[in-house]
C-alpha cells in the first residue's frame, strides 16, 4: 500500500484519495464477508434443517447487532473519536467468520452472526468519519467513493460464495478471514493519519450549531430514516431471499441464484457510484426524488415477469435504488453538523438494523404465504417516497 499522506494536505479543498481509496478498500472486504453471510444461507439452510424464520433470526442477529450498537458507538465517538478502534472491528468480524466456518449448530452460528455485527457496528461511524475528514469538502464524492467499497464487497461476496464456499464447503469460509487480516493492516495505517489529523485540528472548535429550528431538524431527520427504512427492507428482501425466490419461482440452481445476486449487488454499486457526485452538482433533494420514486414502477413489475426480465428489472432497481444513499447521508450531515458518527450510526445502523428487523418478519411471512408473496408486498414500498415533499429545501438552510 502506498504511504499515507500527512495530515497537512488534508486541509479545504484537498481531497485526500489515498485515504479514501485506503478507506473505501477497508469497507469492501468488511462487506465481503457480510454478504458472505446471507450468501451462504441456502447451504446452511440445508446442512442445519434450517426454515425460513431461522434464516431471518440470523439476519436480525447480524443487522440487530449493528444496529443497536452503531448509533451508541457513534455519539460516543463524536464526543471522543477513537483512532485504534478501527483495526478492532477488523478482529471481531475475523472472529465471526471464524464461527461461521466452523460452528457445530446453529446458535453458533447465531453467535458468529453478531460478531460479525458488531465488527460492522465499530468500524462505520468512525470510517464515515475519516471519508469526511479526507473529502476536502467534497462530501458528496467522497461518502460515494466510501459507500462504493461495501456495494461493490457486498456484491462480489455472493460470487466468491458460489465458486469458492458452494465446491469446497463451509470451512472454505475461513478463507475469508485473509481478508479480515488484510483490513486490520490497513486500518492500522488509516488509524495513524486520522489520530495525527485529530491532533492537527485539535486546537479548532467545531461549530455543531444546527442551521434550521431544532423541530425542523428532528423531522427532516426523521423523514430521511425513514426513506434510508423503507429502502433496507426492499434490499433485505432481495439479499436474504432473493436467490430462495429465483429456485422456487424459476427451478434455477443455486449458483445462477448467486449470480443473479450479484448482477443485482452490481449495480448498487454502480448507482451508488453515480449518486454522490450528482448530489455534489444538483443537490442531494433532486437524487433522494428520483432514486426513490423513480424505482416504483420496476419494483412494482418484478413480481409478474420472467427469469430474463427479472434480471434486467433487479439491475435497473439496484441503480436507481441505491444513487439515494449518499445524498441522504450527506443531507443528515448537514442538518447535524459536527455529528458524523451520530449520522452514520442512525442511517449505517440504526436503519440498517430496522433492515433486519424486517427480514426477521418477511421469512415468517415466507414460511406462511410463500416467497413470492414476499415481494408482492415489498414492490410497493417505493411509493413512502413520497415523503421527501417534507423535507426542507435549499433556501431554508440559507435562511438559517
């Protein structure tokens, strides 16, 4: 890995990209073997016995964990950013993949399940906070460039699951903790950069005065979680049980399942590539209308198509879909400024946990009306955005 740049050059208007890319790596392979996890789930329903609920109380195990734990990691750390946690996420999700390969039950592998979680939960509050640091300004690019490494990890993690875990089992999986490793050495060289940044700017008090009326805010707030909500489940529905969805609708095996996964996780991380610059040109508002509302007519289709056309829909869905994602935490950094880790941990986390929530409730609804009728349900949940007519408009924060 080339030699990271002193804080100095992180100043306005210099974007750090060794930093970033460093960062954006990181989040890669920690997603790697997130989605790992979910694309293991039809091997592991088989080797356990497991039913449909059983695969959801795994995913809520994860996200739940994340979830619960990255809004407290993040306040903490905006009160006193913690450098060194970061190659410690990397040590518990090692350990998580660890369990999974080897886990002789499945309350093992429960307990694997949240070690990797809770990996997830330190490692995004403060990793958000690095990618703002190194963005010189250019938030909406950099949070793109950040969130880009774990859409891109959580989408080739279904790929290496079918030609990797699928031909030489589930201790294969201990493959993956290589890239635990990995991540931990980077991190450790991220970490320096960021402590001696924090002590470059030490002496400069952050103004975290919030630029419209507090009730503004906690709605506008409110509203974004929300739509980030409303977007988690859709996409948990389509990482938990997507691959279910094409071998009982389409008689396809599990590999084809796990490659259509990963067109679909393509093209999330194409859209979230594509979704923070726009919000750097035309503004944050214009992404969150279009990506939202603009996916109803795709979702509300893919129930109804074939196998062919159901792939080019999840392509178009993942695209449109994801482009939000930056924009939103961009918007929520501004309504909170000098609160970047409470910002992560309520839309990485605390949504991405209600995410699982969900998928905990769709595999019981799968297990009762079947799986089709899971994404019946789900195509219509584009239409909450609608909601964005709530939020405030450019001229307000002038205003403030």
């Amino acid at each position: 890995m080339t030699a990271m740049p002193q804080p100095a050059r992180a100043n306005a208007g210099a974007t750090v990209f060794p930093i970033l890319i460093a960062i954006s790596l990181c989040h890669m392979m920690n997603d790697v073997m997130q989605s790992m996890l979910s694309a293991i789930y039809p091997m592991l329903k088989t080797d356990f016995a497991l039913d449909y609920w059983q695969i959801g109380l795994m995913t809520l195990a994860f996200q739940g964990t994340a979830s619960l734990l990255q809004p407290v990691i993040g306040i903490l750390t905006d009160a006193r950013p913690q450098p060194w946690s970061l190659p410690v996420a990397s040590v518990s999700t090692f350990l998580g993949v660890m369990v999974l390969a080897f886990a002789p039950s499945w309350p093992l592998l429960i307990v694997g399940a949240m070690l990797i979680g809770f990996g997830s939960a330190i490692f995004h509050p403060e990793s958000s906070r690095v990618a703002r640091l190194a963005s010189g300004g250019r938030f909406g690019l950099a949070q793109s460039v950040f969130q880009v490494g774990g859409n891109f990890g959580t989408a080739i993690g279904p790929l290496l699951a079918a030609f990797i875990v699928l031909p030489f089992g589930r201790g294969s999986v201990a493959v993956f903790g290589l890239l635990a490793v990995i991540a931990g050495t980077i991190l450790t060289r991220v970490s320096r950069w960021y402590g001696a940044h924090l002590k470059a700017r030490a002496r400069r008090a952050m103004d975290k005065t919030l630029p419209l009326p507090r009730n503004r805010v906690v709605l506008a707030l409110t509203v974004l979680a929300f739509l980030t909500f409303t977007k988690n489940i859709y996409m948990a529905s389509m990482s938990s049980y997507y691959t279910f969805y094409l071998i009982d609708t389409f008689q396809v095996d599990t590999r084809t399942a796990q490659l259509m996964l990963f067109l679909f996780l393509g093209a999330v991380a194409a859209g979230t590539v594509l979704g923070g610059p726009v919000a750097d040109r035309w503004g944050p508002m214009a992404v969150i209308w279009v990506s939202i509302l603009g996916v109803l007519p795709f979702t509300l289709a893919l129930p109804h198509v074939g196998l062919v056309a159901s792939g080019v829909l999840t392509v178009l869905i993942g695209l449109i879909l994801a482009s939000a994602f930056s924009a939103i935490v961009v918007f929520a950094q501004e309504l909170l400024p000098g609160r970047v880790g409470m910002v992560a941990g309520i839309f990485f986390g605390l949504s991405f946990g209600m995410g699982g929530i969900a998928a905990a409730a769709l595999g019981v609804l799968a297990d009762h009306h079947g799986i089709r009728f899971v994404y019946l349900i789900c195509s219509g949940l584009p239409a909450l955005g609608v909601l964005t007519i709530l939020l405030p408009r450019r001229r307000e924060f002038l205003r403030g």
